[in-house]
C-alpha cells in the first residue's frame, strides 16, 4: 500500500502516463475510497487481475479505514 512519502509497487507512475492519459486519485480522507478501492478489488479478482495487485487493494481499503479518523 502507497503513501506519498512511500510508494508502493502498483502505484500509479505519473511521468510514465501517456500524454492525454486519463488518471484519478482515491485518498484516505475521501469517505468512499475504502469502499471504492474495495468494489475494485472484487472486480479485478473476479477479472483475473494479478493476484498480488489484487492484494493490494484489499490491503489499501483496509488501511483506509483505520487511517481515517471517527467522524
């Protein structure tokens, strides 16, 4: 799982982006990323999308919720 300060393995390479490449950033402060983040995973597994990306994700989602502070 990715932090600014840490990236992780699957995160998204900015300068590597084709030009006109569409991208869109989910962070720990949104009140739908875990949830998003999750949906995708389920999404990727059932696609065959890399098993350990899919790992990731989970790990992510996971690590969304407990960042994120009582409201």
């Amino acid at each position: 799982m990715g932090t600014r300060n840490f990236p992780g393995k699957f995160d998204v390479k900015l300068e590597k982006l084709e030009p006109d490449c569409p991208f869109f950033i989910l962070t720990g402060d949104d009140d739908l990323a875990a949830d998003l983040v999750e949906i995708w995973a389920i999404r990727a597994n059932a696609a065959g999308v890399d098993h350990d990306k899919v790992l990731e994700a989970y790990r992510c989602c996971e690590e969304m919720r407990r960042w994120r502070p009582e409201k």
